[in-house]
C-alpha cells in the first residue's frame, strides 16, 4: 500500500511539473521560450557583458548631439569660473566669557578668534570681489584665497546690510574675473550653476559646484532678515530661488548662467536643519551692480528714495480699486514733504510699473527704485480708482535706515456667521487716558484691544494696539458708532479701514466682509 501511494503522488509530481512547464512555455512563447529560458541560464552568457552596438539608424543623432553639446556646457562653464571664485577666511576677536573657581571672579582670559568664512568672486581684474555683508560682517582679518592656492589679505571697501552686500580689494593685477549678466533677463526654469565653499573650515570642499534651476524671482524672505542682519523698511526683499545646492560656506558666490554670467549673489537658504533643503536664494546681480558702483564712486550707498509706505494688492484691493489684474502695490502712506508726495501720489494710489516695466510684487518695487540714484526722474505708474496714470517723481537720497515693518498675509478661513467687526476678527474699544498717553494716541482714540488669529483683519496684518482711523473714509469717533457702522456692511462688500500704529505708520486694510 505505502508502496502504490508513493507511486501515485511521484506520478502526481511529475504531472504537476509538466503542467508547469507547458503553462511557463505558453508564457514564454512556446518552445521558442523554453529555447530563451535555456540559453539565460548559461552561466558563461550571464557573464558576457559585450553587446552588439545598434546600428546608427536607430539612434537619434541630433538629439544625441544636441543632449552632448548642452552637458558639455556646465565643465565648460565650470573651467571658465572656478579661477574667478574665492575662499574667504574671516577673522574676528572675541571676549571669552568670566569664569568663577571656588567662588571667586576671574577676568576673561585673552581675547579669542573666532575663524569663520564664506565665498566671494572676483568682479575685475585688478581684484574687486563681491560677497556677502554677513561673511565680512566684524572682521578684524581677512584671508582671501584663490582657486590656484594663492592667498592674499583682503581689505573690506564697503558693506551694505539692507542688501547683504559687501565688496573686498585684493591687491593683485591680472587675476581672472567673472562676467556679470543681467538678472532681470533671468527666466524661471532655466539652468543655472552654483559655486562656492562649503568646507570653507578646511579644505576637503572647496571649489564646488552645482547645478540646478531658476525656481522662482521676485523672492520676498522676510523670515530670514535675522540671518542678514537687517530689519529696516528699505531691506530689499527680491531674492532669486534655485533649487542648486547651496550650504552653509557658500554664502557670497556667484549664481551663473548657462552663458557662463554672474546673475546672483548667493547670499542664504531656508532650512529647519542648517542644512541645503532644497530652497536657496541669490541677490539679484544687478542690485549688486549698483550697490557695488556707489561703494566703489562713494565709499556708500546712495540710496534713492520715494518716500511711501506700500502693501501688497490683495483681490479685495483689485476690486475696490478698478484693477483689471491682481498685481501691484498700494501707497498707504507718504512722509511729509517726500518726493512721491510733491509729485502728487496719493493714499490709496495703486502703483503699477516704473519707466515702463511692471511692478507685480512689493519687493520689485523695492528694486526698481534702488537701481536709480538720488536726483533721477522716474516716471511711476499709478492706477487711481480705475483711472490710469503717469506721475513723474524726481528720487532723493535716503537719509538712512530706521525701524519698521512688513506687512504679511496668511492664509485663513472666514469667521462663521458673525457680523460686523467680529466678523473682520476685530474687538474696538475706546482707549483710556493711561492707553492714549502709553500709545500716543489722541485720548479717546478707537482701540483695536483683539485680533482673531487667521481672520480677515489678522491676515492683512492688523495687531493689538492699532489705532482704528476711518471706516470708508470717514474717521472713527467712537468704538461704538465704528461697530455699529460695521454691522451695516453688508456681507461679500469690501470695505476700506485705515490704521495707525504707535509712532505714525499707517495700515491700509480694504477687508471684505464674510
């Protein structure tokens, strides 16, 4: 019995697997297929690497040329710029802390140095070099060193902070010198190359480079004012974006196009590691043209000024104000007696363009202004309730920069069902005697005492503490009769509210009512 059972299921087994190989064999093609199976599994053919090169008809031959021309750009590009890119060594004295032993205060020890650095090239052949501000940033020493291993002590000719800007001499003669091109032709998408030094601590990663594109222009990063060091109103927020990698070390060298051209300064990244996340941001080459023009001619910066504060254009702005597009920016205030003032804009003056080129963003505007110079006439742009005009505004010089704010947007969701003020996130009262006094505000001033995060009013950068002026153009008198005013708007108007912050700045918030 045992012996017929083992019979049966051999029989069985050898069934199954002839089933198996005819079913493999109908995958495989039939016999055709067992003949491929058999000829993969020569061990000497897995082995033989060589291969019979198609024949050139298969191959697209232009895109293959096309593909070896366009790779054999970037070490072109890289053997043409790498000798203009330097190695910055910064050296800085710093106190070390007091220390205490068994009670007892010490003084500080010696003054220590603190070694730090960046990258910078080199704009012209007798050694001017651009850079970064925050890489030459209190300095006592500086050590420049070239792609040949040459060193020379570098001298600081100028800084600028609100660009983040610095320019540094050599003394050298005949020292290769990068182009610069034009950042404004500079196209979102298009590719570019990034250098610098990294391991500017040693020397394992020097002279490097990388590729990547333009990701985006017109870039406003007030969250990295605190890495460049500058909070005034004038810093210049119109960065390039690429997504070339760039790290801590880089900072200062040069951004390039695929026509071997300086279109930016590397200047930082955004990032929750200290490390390249995929967001790195450049000055625009032709800002820091004119900045290194006035270091250079003035020893400073002249900065030209028009004498306004500007927002953002919002939907609700485009509305109220006649926009055929949601672009530009509005003139919520002008400084008694500024240039903008005497050639006649307005509060409420939406300004579109400058001699000709547009103005989408408020940091374009910022551009646009600083490559001017104190004295120039320019012609701005404006849209008036609709109506188109050409205003005329002769610049002055900036007298220097002072505190001040930026206006941001975050995105929210509408409030329910609530009306009037707390619809638009807002709580009014009236301002004490010890408010006014504290504010220096006009004693019985409305009072903005609460502002609901992500609402209406918080999103157009309404704070605690604002004064509320007028509500569509007439003053407020009384946190009451403001209220009442506002629970009669009615709901999808935008309504046009004016603010005053503690020290005079304005704030243009036209709010549409949920």
């Amino acid at each position: 019995m045992i012996t017929r059972t083992r019979l049966v299921a051999a029989a069985l087994v050898v069934a199954a697997f002839i089933l198996g190989l005819a079913f493999a064999g109908g995958l495989l093609g039939g016999d055709a297929g067992l003949r491929d199976l058999r000829r993969s599994a020569s061990l000497s053919e897995a082995l033989d690497t060589s291969f019979t090169a198609p024949s050139p008809a298969e191959l697209d031959t232009d895109a293959v040329r096309r593909a070896t021309e366009f790779g054999a750009a970037f070490p072109s590009i890289a053997e043409r710029i790498t000798p203009a890119v330097v190695r910055i060594r910064a050296e800085r004295d710093v106190d070390r802390p007091r220390r205490t032993f068994f009670g007892f205060d010490r003084q500080p020890d010696d003054e220590a140095i603190e070694i730090a650095g960046g990258t910078g090239v080199i704009v012209s052949s007798d050694g001017f070099i651009l850079t970064n501000n925050h890489v030459v940033q209190g300095a006592n020493t500086l050590t420049v060193m070239l792609n040949n291993r040459r060193e020379y002590p570098g001298r600081v000719v100028g800084t600028d902070p609100t660009t983040d800007i610095a320019l540094v001499k050599i003394e050298a003669e005949d020292v290769p010198a990068a182009p610069l091109g034009d950042s404004d032709a500079a196209r979102v998408g298009e590719w570019v190359m990034a250098f610098g030094n990294p391991g500017f601590g040693g020397s394992s990663l020097d002279f490097t480079v990388t590729s990547g594109i333009v990701s985006a222009k017109g870039r406003p990063l007030s969250i990295l004012r605190s890495a460049l060091r500058d909070d005034g109103p004038l810093a210049i927020e119109d960065f390039i974006q690429t997504d070339a990698v760039i790290n801590p070390g880089n900072s200062g060298g040069p951004l390039i196009n695929l026509r071997g051209e300086v279109i930016g300064i590397n200047t930082a990244i955004a990032s929750r590691s200290g490390s390249y996340e995929g967001y790195g941001f450049a000055i625009p080459i032709n800002l820091a043209r004119r900045v290194m023009r006035d270091l250079v001619e003035h020893g400073r910066v002249r900065r030209a000024l028009l004498g306004i504060n500007v927002q953002q254009v919002t939907a609700e702005d485009a509305e109220l104000y006649g926009l055929s597009e949601i672009r530009g920016v509005v003139v919520s205030q002008l400084s008694e007696d500024s240039p903008a003032a005497e050639a006649g804009l307005r509060p409420h003056d939406v300004i579109v363009g400058i001699e000709g080129r547009p103005v989408e963003r408020v940091g374009e505007l910022q551009r646009l202004v600083a490559q001017n110079r104190p004295g120039d006439d320019v012609r701005i742009d404006v849209v008036r309730y609709g109506e188109p005009l050409a205003i005329t505004v002769r610049l002055t010089e900036a007298p220097g920069i002072s505190a001040g704010r930026q206006d941001t947007a975050v995105d929210g969701s509408v409030l329910g069902r609530r009306r009037g003020a707390e619809a638009l996130g807002l709580r009014l009262d009236e301002a004490t005697r010890e408010e006014s006094a504290e504010l220096g505000f006009p004693a019985g001033s409305v009072l903005v005492t609460g502002v609901t995060a992500y609402g209406p009013a918080a999103r157009r950068g309404v704070v605690e503490g604002m004064r509320l002026l007028s509500i569509q153009g007439t003053a407020a008198s009384s946190a009451r009769e403001a209220t009442a005013r506002l629970r009669r708007v009615a709901s999808g108007e935008v309504v046009p509210l004016e603010f005053e912050l503690p020290g005079g700045t304005l704030l243009i918030a036209n709010l549409r009512m949920p």
